[in-house]
C-alpha cells in the first residue's frame, strides 16, 4: 500500500473505465454534519446503534423522532462540500462512474451526482408503518413528533434502514454489481465498520479492482488498500481532480 501518493491515485484513475466512490459520514463532515464515531459523534449521551433500531423505535418513537428531527435540522442549515461537488462532477469524466453512499443526509443527491446508490435510505424520506408507503417530508422542524401518516393516521418512520434491518436487496445488489465490475474505487470517509456496506471494497478488490482509500484516520481497509491518502475529502478529492485536468 502507498501512502499519500496523490499522483499515483490520479494516475489509477486515468487508467481507470469503470470508477466507482463508495462513502461515508466523513465526506460530509467538512460540511458540518456530524459523524456517527467520531470526537463529537452524534447526539448526547445515546450511540447511533442504540437509537437507530427498529426496537428503539418501537419502544420510543418519540425519542427516536427527536433524534432524527435534530439531524434534519442540522443537515437542512448545510451544504455540500468540494468532496461531495468533485465526485458529482466526475460522471462526466469517465465512462462509467457511480456512487454508492452509507449516508443519509442528501448532500451527494444535492451537490449534482445522479448516478447514486444510497445504501441505508434518506433522512428526507418518510415510510408508512401501516402500508410501507414512501413519501417525501422536509418539514423542518417536524410538524407533530412522532409524524403520524396523513392518509391513515398509522405512525411515520424515517425511510432508513436501521442496525438490524437488511438493506433494500435491489439496491444491494446493483451495489455489489457496481463493486464487482469496477477498475477503482474510491473509499471516503467511511470508518469501514458498518456491514454489509464495508465488504464492498473487499468484493472491488477481489475482482481486480485497484482501491483508494481517503480519510484521516487509518481503518480495517487502510492495509488492503493500493493507495491510502490521510487527508480530508473536501481536500484531498479537489487536488486529484485538479491533476487529472491537467492530463485530459
Ligand atoms: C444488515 C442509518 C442483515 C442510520 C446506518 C457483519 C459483520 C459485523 C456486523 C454485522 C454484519 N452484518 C450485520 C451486522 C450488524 C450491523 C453492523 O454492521 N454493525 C456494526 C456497527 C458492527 N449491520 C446491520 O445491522 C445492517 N443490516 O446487515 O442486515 C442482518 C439483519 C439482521 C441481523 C444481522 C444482519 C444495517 C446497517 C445500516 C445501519 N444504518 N445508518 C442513521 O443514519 O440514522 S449505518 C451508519 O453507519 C450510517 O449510515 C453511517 O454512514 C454508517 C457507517 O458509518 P461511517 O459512514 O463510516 O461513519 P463513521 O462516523 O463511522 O466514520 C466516519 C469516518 O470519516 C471516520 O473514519 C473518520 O476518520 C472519517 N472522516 C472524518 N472527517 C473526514 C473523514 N474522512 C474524510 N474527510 C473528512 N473530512
């Protein structure tokens, strides 16, 4: 593995057909919403796996709403990064790039990237507990906490797949397709812990794909990576960028 090496990341990539991103709370966090593990990790006294479950949520979806109204309203006062801008800006640079996202903040969807995956839901999003209904809810702060469906009054909950939940299987799937069949993939701001999510490098690699991993700290992937790059997203994504302008 080659450390901070941001010539030879640009030059995988310039080599590279099929590129896939997968990320992370990291890519956000130079926009200021929290990560889940990190020094100010979210919210108060609770950890995200003991909120962000369906038994937390049947026990007390008053709390658990709480939780996420205050995400939401940190998430809806900011804006996408360099990181989240560059990645968007790259489906036109190769012919073929994806992005598969564990996050649930929309900030990839806002900064331009269309071709995107996102694992684990969309905090915008509202799911019927009744009939499974989909619908969008921007209300910032909610209106009633717990929201409560308008057609048949059964509770909302977040369109997010909990700790102990299995993710949307089509979405897996194509998410493993993309892993499989890629020449590189981008890791960013992921600490590599939350399955099944954090076997797709492993799957990327398996097929021959070549990975980049960018994030401060090291992670369970640094040692497998080809290249590990110790820096911030909304850095270190912009200057590989401004390197492969330089060559096209
Ligand atoms: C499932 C929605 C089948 C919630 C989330 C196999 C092995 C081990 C465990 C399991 C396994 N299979 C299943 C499990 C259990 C569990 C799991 O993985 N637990 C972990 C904690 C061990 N997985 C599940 O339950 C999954 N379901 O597998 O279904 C099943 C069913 C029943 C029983 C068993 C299996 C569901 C997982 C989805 C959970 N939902 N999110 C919400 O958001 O409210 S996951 C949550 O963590 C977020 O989505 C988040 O994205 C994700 C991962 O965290 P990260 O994104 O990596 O964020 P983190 O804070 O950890 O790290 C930030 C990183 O950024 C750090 O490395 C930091 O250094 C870096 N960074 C900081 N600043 C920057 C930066 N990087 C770059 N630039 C910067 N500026």
């Amino acid at each position: 593995m080659r450390k901070n090496d941001v010539g030879a990341a640009a030059a995988i990539l310039r080599a590279a057909k099929r590129v896939v991103a997968l990320t992370g709370a990291g890519i956000s966090a130079e926009s200021g919403v929290p990560t889940f593990r990190g020094e100010n990790g979210l919210w108060r006294r609770f950890r995200a796996e003991d909120l962000a479950t369906p038994e937390a949520f049947a026990r007390d979806p008053k709390l658990v709403w709480e939780w996420y109204d205050w995400r939401r309203g940190i998430i809806s006062g900011v804006t996408p990064n360099p990181g989240h801008r560059t990645l968007a800006s790259w489906e036109k640079r190769f012919p073929a790039f994806a992005l598969i996202t564990q996050n649930v903040d929309g900030l990839h969807g806002r900064a331009g990237s269309a071709c995107l995956h996102e694992l684990h839901g969309n905090i915008w999003k509202v799911r019927c507990t009744k009939d499974e209904t989909i619908s969008e809810n921007r209300s910032v702060p909610l209106k009633e906490i717990p929201p409560h469906c308008p057609d048949c009054g059964a509770l909302l909950r977040p369109h997010i797949v909990w700790f102990g939940e299995s993710l949307d299987a089509d979405v897996l799937g194509a998410a493993f397709d993309l892993s499989a069949t890629c020449d590189a993939m981008l890791v960013v701001g992921t600490s590599a812990l939350v399955h099944p999510a954090a076997a797709l490098p492993f799957r990327a690699a398996a097929s021959g794909a070549k990975i980049i991993e960018i994030n401060p700290a090291p992670t369970p992937l640094t040692g497998e990576a080809d290249i590990s790059l110790q820096g911030k997203a909304g850095e270190v994504l912009p200057e590989i960028d401004e390197l492969l302008r330089k060559e096209s």
